[in-house]
C-alpha cells in the first residue's frame, strides 16, 4: 500500500513559535497612529494583554509556546500531512502532490491555532470576557471554542446578514456557550448610530469591528480578539509551517512550491514563514499566497499606509491595500474578502520573496470540487484558491514532465459552504475582475500619512 | 503534558474483518421468505454481488480485507481514540473515559467503513452503477463518496422531505458525484404508486428503499447498498473494534464497558463484536447499546420474525422489533429511527452478552453539548446517546469511588445538525416515551411465520 498520511506525535507539536520578523532583510515599518508617529503598545492596551502586545512587537526568533496552550492544540494537532496519490493520478501528472489538513480543528479551520493563544494570555491577564466580530463564522467559532477552553465569556458581534443566513456557524459559537449577537446591536453608541442611520442595516464587518472594540475598551474585565492581520496572530499560525517542514523530513522530501490561501495573511504566513528561514539558508523554495481576482490584494494592491478596518479606527500599517473602502464582491470565499493583507507578508512580497498569485472564483470551485472526488474531504472555499494554485502547477509539470514536489495547506473543510457548492453546481457563482482604472482610482483615497 | 490522542499507523489498519458469527454461542437464525423458509443467497443475487452474499453467510473468523479497500481507508484511518481528560475533569469522576472519533471520515461518520468495502465488491462483480436510499443522508453521503472512488455512479432515492429540508446533505452527495432525487420519483413503479395516491408524498425511508430495490432489481449493470442491519455491513464495522483494542493496548489501559449508539446495529456491532471475543475468553467487558427511548428497540421490542422494511418486501428475520409498520416519533437522532436491529445485535442481546439502554432525547442534547464545551468536538444527536449513556456511569463512578475505564464510539459528527442543536437551545426539543399497550400492541401485527 501507498503511504497516505505523515502524521506526527503529539510531542512533536512545535515547542516554540517562529517569529519571521527576526529574519526580515529590513526591520518591519511600524503602524503609525491618526498624527502620523509610531503607535506605542500602551495605546493598544486597553484591548490586548501585555503578552500578545508583547509579540506583536518582538524580534525574538523562536517564542516558547505555553504548555497550557499546546495541552489544548493537543485535541487536534498535529494535523495530518497527505500525499494526494489520488489526486495526483487524477491529474496524470509526475508532480508529488501533499496537502496539511487544518480543517480536523473542532471549528473546522486554522483559525484556532491563535485563538486558543489568545484566550489563554487574555486568562493570564485576569481578564473575564472576549468580544469579536465575525463574518461568516469561521473566527467566530474559534474564539467561541478557545473562550470555552479557557473559562471565559466570549461575545460576537456577527454581521446581521450572516446572522441570519447562516444559523448553523451561530448554533456552532452558541454550542460553545459563546452569546452571538446581530450586528448592528443597540449596545454599543456605533452599533446604535448605524441604526438611526438605517435600522434595517444589514451590517458590515466594519460596524462589527467598531462595536467589538468599543465594548472591549470601555469594560475592564473585556479584551478584543483578532483573527488575522497582526503580527502575533500569524506568529501563533506558524505551527503550522513547522509541522509541515517534520513532516516533510519524515517523507523525506521538500516541497518545490508551498501554496496557501491568502486574505488577511495569517494562514499563508503560518505556513510559509517557517520555510522563509530555509530560503535565507540558501534552499530554493517558492512561497506563493493565493487570493482571489476579486479581490486582488497582493497582485494589484497599492504598497502604502492604509487602515486595518473599514472605517478607520485601526492604526496605520504599511501593507498592500486596494483601499480601506474597498468593498469586495460577494464571494464565497468569505475569509478573503480583505482589502489589506498582514503588513509581514506584504512587506515580504514587496522584498521579492514570496510570490501572489489571483485565481478567478468559478475556477477555484472546479479545483476544490475535483480534490473532493479524488481525495474525499470537501475544502473550504478558502482553500479551494490554494488547490487551483497547486493543480494548475501541477497541470504545468504534467506539460514539461518534471517530477516537482508540490504542497498546499488545505486551511479548512466546507461543511458550513455547502450552499456555495450548491450554487457551483447550478451555475450561479460569478467571476470578477477589476478594471485598471478602477484600482488606480483607490490611491487617491488613501490616508494621508503625517 | 497530559496524552490527549493514542494514534495508529496506516499499517495497523486492520487487514481481515472480525466476523462474531463464529464465535456465537448458538447459530444465527436464518432469513426467511414469505413461505416461512430460509433464503437462499441467489435469491439476493440480483441486487447483491457474490462476495457480499458469501460474506452474508459466512461462518469463517476472519475475513481478509483486500488492500484496494484499505488504501481508501487510509484517507481517513486509523482513527484517533481520545482520552476525554477535559470531560473526566468537567464531571469531576474518578472514571476515565475513552472515545473513538470516527467524525473523522469525509462523511462525517463510520458509515463510509462499509460504503468503501460494497462499492468495492460491487465493482470487482462488474456492476457500473448503484442504488440506495437515504434519509438524514449520512448514508447517501457514504455511499457517494465510495462510489466515486471506485469509479461507479451513484443514484441516491433521498425521502423528499429530507431533500427538501436537508440541501446541504444533497450538495455533499453531490460533490461526489452521485445523483440525488427527491423519493417518491416518477422513475420507477412504486414511486409512481405513491404519486398516483397522494402527488404530494413527502415521502419514507420505506419508500425510498422500494425505489432504489427496484431499479438495482430490473438493470443488470446496477445494484443495491444497504447501510446497516445486515450480516455484512456490521461486518465492515468491525475494523473499528480492532482498532480500539489495539489502541487501549498502546494506552496501556481495557474498557470496563463499551457505549456505542445502536438503531440498526452496524456502529453498535462494529464497535463491540472484537470485545465479544476477549468476553468469550473469560474477560470483564459490559458492551452497552445505547438507543433513544421513542425507538426502543433492543430494551422494549418484541424477539420475533419481522420485515427489515416497512412495507413488507424483504426476507423475514429474527430480531427484536417495534413492528415493521413502527413509525418512531421525528427525533433529530435520525440513525437510530428505526424499527428492527441487526439479527446478530439482536441475538447476543437476546443471550444476554450485550445490555441495552434507552436515553431520552433532551438529556442526549445535555450531554453532547456538555461534551463539544469540554472536548470541543460537536457530536452527531447518534452519538449524544452514547455520549449520555458513559457520562451516566461515570457520574455513578464518582458516587462510589469507583476509577472505572470507560469507553464510548464517537459514531460522528453534527455539523450537518447544527438545526437540532438550535431546537435544542431554543427549548424547542421533546421527549417521547411509549405507553406499555402501545408497546404490546405491535405483537399483533407482527407477519405469521410459515
């Protein structure tokens, strides 16, 4: 028989995080606040421990990583590596396919590899209650799941409109004991201007940000958790890398090319950082982050200081960004509906050393669909871009012959998107692509910075 | 750190099938046809291929699993069996407690161990396509997903009702490449029956099964799967078993009892045949089927010769039954609505190797919510009755002192019920017990034999 899974230990979960900031060819450009000078962790600690904002910051290489935290990893880490013989047969291609399964979290996802991290510095801090925000539910679930872990309350604040077409990712947080509230709410003064504005309002992530801060800067018991982004939360994703790079050791093999979905960032950093360090030992490897043309951050972004949310609360960070007021398109791929992209990896695609790549959204759902007949799991749409990335590359070796070894991270399962299969099946996803004029128009209206 | 996860290696799968038949204290009672005498395996032989029947029948130990059918496994076996130290801390019980999470197939379930192993032997006998019914579609999902792997197209007959009200279950057979219809169809004699007396049917699983019996009967190329019941399917089930005792070996540690969720008795017998063995051999072993008390089957039917189906088209056979014409209360435990038991679930309970237990659905919900906030897996409502059944004893351990071992089979997973957890939450779940009469009433209804 053919050896399917790499699996490791769960002794072999990483003892330490890896922090890529430490092996940057320049230092990272600091977030700069509404006067244009550097923002100082104090500002920031109203709504993060001092241990996260401590990471935040760090250039340590290696941070260890709490017992505490890795006994909890335990439930589901380390995650499996496979080699996709079936999908490689599939495709008739000499290319070696592998795949790391995040989606074998309780939430489904990555996501909860730093919400566990977060919750569990929050407790250590004394702190009593989270809140979040959550789109399509995926970081929602996880901080309901990391909260629970931890002993301490948890609020969402889901943008309405999820809320209510998606009642089973609220029954998932709800399951966890997590209370999920519709945003707009009337709790928090931002919650309560947009209604007067509109009481009908659908919601946005911007507003959910806007109340989920709020709460947590006016209640001392309270913090704010992010999903993605920031420095620490890809830090904390970076077991995912290390895992990879074992596992890889113990098939021994390596891959040519990594693949992984890209929105925010902490997913394609998690992963691809880790080998960044190999890279700068001389090893060739290309990194390549996978977004979608509809939202086509890395590949046709500008390289400036924007905000993180949508309505210009956050500090200003040095990142590509199609605008903070970019609104993407609908797409199923919920998780990469950000107009920005963590300033790390932006700042190392600037430097030439990782690469992007934007695929079109009814081709990414041909590749996931084609993985799932091969390999059996449903992919997150999500991750479907990381999977039509890696097939067209493979589809390349197939052309030229050449037996390259090929991985992707498969970020999370689509049991929760299956109405977006179904829509795949009849037709009903659409494809976008930005005109020239329209990505240039959006340098115009970028902050000013000093 | 404490170890949360005792893992296997590909090559632990086990490589033959334990069959209990051989080891029974008494032989299995014959199927019989509606002239009162034993079935002969031809008479199947238009909807089952040959390796099934013989296996069917068969009185020989161990039964090879050929490596096709192991290698598809690989995809998702072995799987993990936990200890619940989480849960053990929450109930403050001297117990420890054990779970196998077989949610860890693409289909969510155990059910895929035998979908794999018919789609096998169907295509090694040359058949092209199969049939079968499904209702909450965990079992449609299974037998997609096989279908695909072995290249056979799938035709799902899915109660409409279910169809309608369960799209996502659809799309997922659907990914897979199966072809869903709506049960009663137009396509064949017995839907159009139904349709003839009432357009409208929402239909039954009982219908759905004459359906998809039909159209494997009247095409050569086509043939029928059949998730549960039989001799064979349990048979499947067995790896799990095996890889239970293998991995309580590696822990170091021997169940004092079992809790698997049993409604047609493929998970209960999977799970607990391989310890019938070691009880055989003198050792202690409690294996508990666990079942809703609105579907008591193995702890109020009646020991007699009854239909499998509701309308009377199969063999009859001995087991313990609610009568065929039993219509169980619409429970979100789906799995378990059903009227009979598998024959060899059925005879061992009647011997007295197996116990049974009846848990009503509310406190099912209790406890699989109390288990996702403390392991943080979401459990299927099947398995919440197993889950119920191991957190009742070891609530009893804590009484008495007793450090009992104490294991319970994750049959699957709930994210495709995440609406009966949302019932549940809203207060909106019932519990069902039946009125003695009710009980005895079935007696009269039961077919005459010979």
């Amino acid at each position: 028989m053919n050896q399917t899974k790499i699996l490791l230990d769960e002794n072999e979960i990483p003892t330490h995080w890896y922090n890529v900031m430490a092996d940057m060819p320049s230092p990272p450009a600091p977030p700069l606040g509404p006067d244009g000078k550097p923002v100082s962790p104090e500002m920031l600690g109203a709504i993060f421990p001092p241990a996260i904002l401590e990471q935040e910051m760090s250039a340590e290489r290696w941070i260890p990583i709490p017992d505490e935290i890795r006994q909890i990893l335990c439930l589901w880490r380390p995650s499996p590596l496979y080699r996709a013989h079936r999908l490689e047969a599939a495709l008739g291609t000499p290319a070696r396919i592998y795949y790391k399964n995040e989606g074998v979290s309780p939430a489904g996802s990555h996501k909860p590899n730093t919400a566990v991290a977060q919750a569990y510095y929050n407790r250590e801090a004394g702190i009593r209650r989270l809140t979040t925000e959550t789109g399509a539910g995926q970081w929602g679930s996880s901080i309901a799941l990391a909260g629970q872990m931890f002993g301490l309350e948890v609020r969402v604040y889901m943008v309405k409109v999820s809320y209510e077409q998606k009642p089973f990712r609220r029954s998932m947080m709800e399951t966890w004991g997590a209370e999920v509230l519709a945003s707009p709410t009337d709790t928090t003064r931002s919650g309560r201007q947009i209604l007067a504005q509109d009481p009908d309002s659908p919601g946005s992530l911007g507003i959910a940000i806007s109340e989920a801060v709020e709460e947590a800067a006016s209640r001392p018991d309270t913090n704010y958790a992010l999903g993605s982004v920031l420095n620490h939360v890809v830090l904390h994703q970076t077991i995912i890398g290390q895992e990879v790079k074992k596992q890889f050791e113990k098939a021994g093999d390596y891959p040519d090319a990594v693949f992984a979905p890209c929105g925010g960032g902490s997913n394609f950093g998690g992963v691809a950082f880790p080998f960044l360090a190999d890279k700068a030992a001389g090893r060739e490897v290309r990194l390549v982050a996978v977004e979608p043309t509809s939202c086509p951050t890395l590949t046709r972004g500008h390289y400036a200081y924007d905000f993180g949310d949508s309505v210009g609360l956050t500090p200003l960070m040095l990142m590509y960004t199609l605008g903070h007021d970019f609104v993407p398109p609908g797409i199923h791929a919920g998780g990469l509906r950000y107009h920005g992209d963590s300033p790390l990896v932006s700042q190392l695609h600037k430097e030439g050393l990782i690469e992007a790549v934007a695929v079109p959204q009814i081709a990414t759902f041909d590749a996931g669909v084609q993985f799932a007949r091969a390999e059996g799991i449903i992919p997150a749409p999500e991750s479907c871009h990381a999977i039509r990335a890696c097939i067209d590359e493979a589809l390349r070796c197939k052309e030229t012959g050449e037996a390259k070894t090929l991985f992707f991270n498969l970020s999370g399962h689509g049991h929760f998107d299956m109405s977006s299969y179904d829509k795949y099946f009849r037709g009903e996803l659409e494809d976008y692509e930005y005109p020239e004029e329209a990505i240039n128009a959006a340098l115009d209206r970028l902050p000013k910075v000093g």
